[in-house]
C-alpha cells in the first residue's frame, strides 16, 4: 500500500529551509509514502461566520486533508510557539465542529530553525492541538534542527549530516504510518 501524506509547511517564505526540508522529504521518502506539500497560505484567517458559506479555498483544503492517510508537519519556530498560518490551517481543518478532518491521522512534527533549539517550544505547542485533534503523533525520533541556516550551502544543498538525519527521521515515520494504518480497523 502507498500511503497519501499532506505535507504542511508552517513557513511562508520563498527562501524558506523548512519548505526546502519539505521538499527533500517529498523526493526522498520510501516508495510506501506519497507526499505532497498542501498550500495552507491562502486559507483566510479563520472565522467562524465564513463557514455559513465557506470560502472555496477552506473547502479544497479541508478535501484534501480528508483524502490523506496521514500528515507530515515541518515548520519554524515563532517566538517560541507555532507560527499563526499553521496554526490557522490546524483550526480551520477543525471546522465545523465535529466535523474535523484531522481525527485519527498520524502526524510527525519536525521543526527546523535558526535558533539553538531547534524550534523545539513550536514542535511541543503543534502537539498539545494534535492532542486535542486525535492526531497520533511519532514520539521518536524527535526532530528539532537547530542553526538550520548552517546545514545549507550558499548553492542550497544540505550538509550530509542533516540529510541523513533528514532520511532516517522520513523512514521512521515511514514505518510508524505503516505500523499504524496496515492492522484493519
Ligand atoms: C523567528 N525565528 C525564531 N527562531 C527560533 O529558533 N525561535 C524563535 O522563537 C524564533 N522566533 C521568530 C519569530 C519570527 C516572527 C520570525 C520571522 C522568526 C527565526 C526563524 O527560526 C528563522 O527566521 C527561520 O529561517 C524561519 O524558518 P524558514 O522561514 O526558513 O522556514
């Protein structure tokens, strides 16, 4: 079985190393993963009233997350918690009630930033809402890159180090998806 992964990147920039990270893990994950990056930077800021005729970007969104076997997190640190358009994307997939798209998807959350700890406040504050969402997460191995802007070159290629640490964190999480969602419910 290959396994559909919504890949959701919590930076929006161009140059960003976490949508470079993204992109590495999209091109080197195991056969058994399918992964593709979902655009979470034009859902509006979320507001229940939209939702009595939602606007066409939150319905795509919320099929695509539906449609996914599992999700794959990779995302900066903002002064210590999670960057708001995450944030958003993870509510506005969690409307309306009950009707969440999150629910029983297993999640990895790996954080990269330029600080020393590795985005490490951010990764455990996107945990207490999966929690909440009924999200299953990887507990290991954890991912927190720290001085990410020193893994990459100025040509954008990654050290070999962080992508071997890149490579086994994606076959892991391989596994672990595997483990969960290969027994029939
Ligand atoms: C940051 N940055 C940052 N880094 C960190 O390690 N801890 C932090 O709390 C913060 N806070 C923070 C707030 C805001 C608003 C910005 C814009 C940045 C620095 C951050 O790690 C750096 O900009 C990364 O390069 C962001 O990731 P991308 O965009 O390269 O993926």
């Amino acid at each position: 079985t290959t396994y559909k992964v919504s890949v959701l990147v919590g930076s929006l920039r161009k140059a960003s190393y976490n949508r470079k990270l993204a992109e590495l893990m999209v091109k080197i994950a195991p056969i058994t993963l399918s992964l593709e990056i979902i655009e979470i930077g034009d859902l509006p800021l979320y507001n229940e009233d939209l939702d009595e005729n939602p606007p066409t970007s939150y319905t795509s969104f919320r099929e695509k997350i539906r449609a996914s076997d599992a999700i794959l997190i990779v995302s900066p640190e903002y002064n210590r918690s999670v960057p708001a358009v995450l944030k958003n994307a993870l509510d506005v997939g969690s409307r309306p009630y009950g009707k969440s798209v999150w629910n029983e998807k297993p999640t990895a959350v790996i954080t990269a930033s330029t600080g020393s700890i590795g985005g490490f406040g951010a990764n455990h504050h996107i945990r207490q809402s999966l929690s909440f969402l009924n999200m299953p997460c990887m507990q290991q191995p954890e991912a927190y890159l720290g001085h990410i802007d020193d893994a990459f070159d100025n040509l954008g290629n990654l050290n070999e180090r962080t992508h071997t640490f890149v490579k086994n964190i994606i076959e892991a999480y391989d596994k672990w998806v595997r483990r969960l969602l290969d027994i029939p419910v």
